[in-house]
C-alpha cells in the first residue's frame, strides 16, 4: 500500500538530513581519494629515484650490447612518463639527458645520424631544462656567447653533471653533421660549458671534460677552429687521468685527432689497445667499454676510406 503523500513529503524531510550527510561523506571521501593519488604518485616518483640510479649502475655494468640496448630504450620512456608527472624533477632531467646521449652514440649514430641527432637534441635540452632552474643562466641561456658565460656565475659544482651531459648531447649533435653551419656556429657555448665543467671537476666521468674538448678540437679542421695540438693534450691527460681505462677516449682518440692528423699510425694504435683490453679493467663501466669495442671494429673497416 503506497503511502500518502503527506506522509511521503514528511519522510523526505526527515531523511534530508542523512542524505546530506551521505553526501557529504562521499565528497569527503572522493577528495581523499584525490589528494592521496597525488601523493601516492609522488611519493611513488620519489621512491622511484633511488631504484632508477641503481637500476642505471647495474645497467652501465652490463656487457651484452643487445641486452643493453633494450633495457635503456624501455628505460627512456619510463624517465619521460615520470617527467610528466613531475616535469622539473633534477634527478630524472639528469637521467634523460645521460641515457639519451648514450643510448645516441652507443646504439644509434653508425645506423642512422638523422635519427641520433634528434636524440642528442632531447640529451641537450634535458639538460639545459636544469641549468635554466638557476635564474642567473636562464637570464642570459639564449644569447650570444659572451652573455651565455656570464650566466655562469649562477651555477656551482653541483650542476657540473648537468653541464657535461648537455655539453655532450649538444657537441655530439654538432659532430655528427659538421655541414649544418647554424649548428656549428654554437661550438663556443658547447666549449665554454665544458671548459665550466673542466674547471669545477675534472675528474668528473673519467676526465670527460678533456675527452669532450679533445673530440671539439680533433675532429674540426683549423679553418672551422679546430686544433690538433690542443686535441692531442686533451686526450693524453684524459688518458692518464682514467688511466687507459675508459675505452672510448682512445675512440675519439683515433676518430677525431688521428683521422684529422692522418696519422695512421696512432689510428692503429688506439684500435688495438681498445681490442686487447678487457672489460674487466672497469667492472663500473662494462658497457661504455663494449661499446668502445664494437666502434673499433666499425672504425677498422673504414680505414680505406679515413686515410
């Protein structure tokens, strides 16, 4: 028996009270719901960095190229995913800046140069994404290179990674294709950034300032501002600073300053010394140090054509 509708109008009245509240507690509960997936997926990206930086240790000691190759590939876009979710995040802007320049020259530019300049174009601005937090180099970041180092006066030792892998992305889209004269005409910032980087750490990755500089100056013939004399300095201190153990110095060794000097000799030199040692002289860096010797094999085979 339907109730009357006296009696229908009352109970929405009296029921109006515990409706609201039910709403109520469902909003309440929605934007908990919210909030605690922001911070979840904060406090997951920031558990994250600490397995991510592990994670590339154990990468960078792996030997097997094939292996190497997918797992950095899979890895990129995990690292961009997450720049989505937190786009001004130094520690991942570092870790796509450091695996695209990678990924580029161990994996991409002896197969196709269109498609690693356009990675180490992401390595580059990766990394100036994080010099630019500093205000200082922002300011001056776009400009001609006389402006460009004053910027430097914003940055410290603590942004000396971030310079030398935008210094490495950027140079080794520049050297990839020397005939792109606008890109070129950037060589001065690429310098000034590692000579910032020489200055503040040397040290830093295996000498990488003077591998960097070397390859600058070695694979430019003096009319576009090359010098081998310069070159040749800073590969030998490179080499004694890491000890002959980071293969890939004798790489650009022999690509840049040997090829540029035709001294052959040291050419063999170099390709030999890549060949013989093992990966075992730098458990650390097992993968540069097999990339080093798939170049060598590919620089071998081309030595008809580079003398």
């Amino acid at each position: 028996m339907n109730a009357p509708p006296v009696l229908s109008y009352l109970a929405c009245i009296l029921y109006i009270p515990a409706i609201l509240a039910l709403m109520k507690i469902s909003c309440v509960a929605v934007i908990l719901a919210l909030a605690l997936s922001g911070c979840f997926q904060q406090i997951a990206v920031s558990s994250l960095g600490g397995i991510m930086d592990t994670g590339f240790e154990v990468l960078n000691e792996e030997q097997d190229l094939g292996l190497a190759e997918k797992s950095i590939a899979s890895n990129l876009k995990l690292i961009e995913t997450i720049l989505r979710q937190d786009p001004d995040n130094p520690r991942y802007l570092l870790l796509a800046s450091n695996c695209y320049t990678s990924y580029a020259l161990g994996f991409v530019e002896d197969d196709s140069t269109p498609r690693a300049r356009l990675f180490y174009l992401r390595a580059r601005d990766y990394g100036m994404r994080i010099l630019k937090r500093h205000r200082q180099f922002q300011a001056h970041a776009e400009r001609g290179i006389e402006e460009f180092t004053k910027g430097f006066a914003g940055l410290s030792k603590e942004d000396v990674p971030a310079a030398f892998w935008t210094a490495a992305g950027w140079g080794s889209y520049i050297r990839s294709d020397l005939s792109d004269l606008t890109a070129v005409a950037e060589i001065p910032k690429v310098e000034a950034l590692t000579k910032f980087v020489l200055k503040s750490d040397s040290s830093f990755f295996y000498g990488g300032a003077h591998f960097l500089l070397g390859t600058l100056y070695g694979s430019r013939p003096p009319i576009f501002g090359g010098d081998p004399e310069i070159s040749r300095k800073h590969f030998e201190e490179c080499l004694r600073m890491n000890g002959g153990k980071f293969l890939m110095t004798y790489i650009y060794y022999a690509a840049s300053y040997a090829v540029q000097t035709q001294d052959m000799a040291l050419f063999e030199r170099c390709l030999t010394t890549v060949d013989t040692t093992s990966l075992e002289v730098l458990p650390a860096s097992r993968l540069s140090n097999a990339i080093a010797k798939k170049k060598a094999k590919l620089l071998r085979s081309r030595i008809e054509e580079l003398f």
